[in-house]
C-alpha cells in the first residue's frame, strides 16, 4: 500500500480545481474540470462536484482513474 503524498500550499485555502493541477492529479485544468463534473473527484471521502471547492489544509482529495484511485493530503 502507497502512502498518500502532502502537496504543501501557500496560502489557508486552494480551490479544487487549481489544487488537482498543483498535486499533479490531472493533467490540465480542462481535465480537472471533465473528473470533477463526472464526479470522479472526492473530497474527505465524498464526491464534490464544485470545482470552486475551498480546500483547506488536511482535506484529502482523491481522483478515481482507470487503474485505481490516486490522491493528496492538503498540507
């Protein structure tokens, strides 16, 4: 079992979308738009479809992808 990585942020919160891209989990913002309004995107567990979401620092987010489901922890 991998470890869930900490993408550091600047600032207290990062909208979902722009945190997607800075952890690497999508590939541009376009994707990052396509998995959240597919619901592909879950926050703390659950499906967000909001890609104005404000992530604060602890939020776990995850993206369901072909080969499984990969993630980061807001740090």
């Amino acid at each position: 079992m991998t470890t869930t990585p900490t993408v550091e942020i600047t600032d207290d919160v990062i909208r979902l979308g722009q945190f997607l891209k800075l952890a690497s989990l999508v590939e541009s913002g376009a994707h990052a738009r396509d998995l959240i309004s597919e619901g592909e995107v879950k926050v703390n567990g659950e499906v967000d479809t909001r890609r104005g979401r404000q992530l604060r620092k602890g939020d776990v987010v995850t993206v369901d992808v072909p080969t499984g489901e990969i993630g980061a922890i807001v740090g």
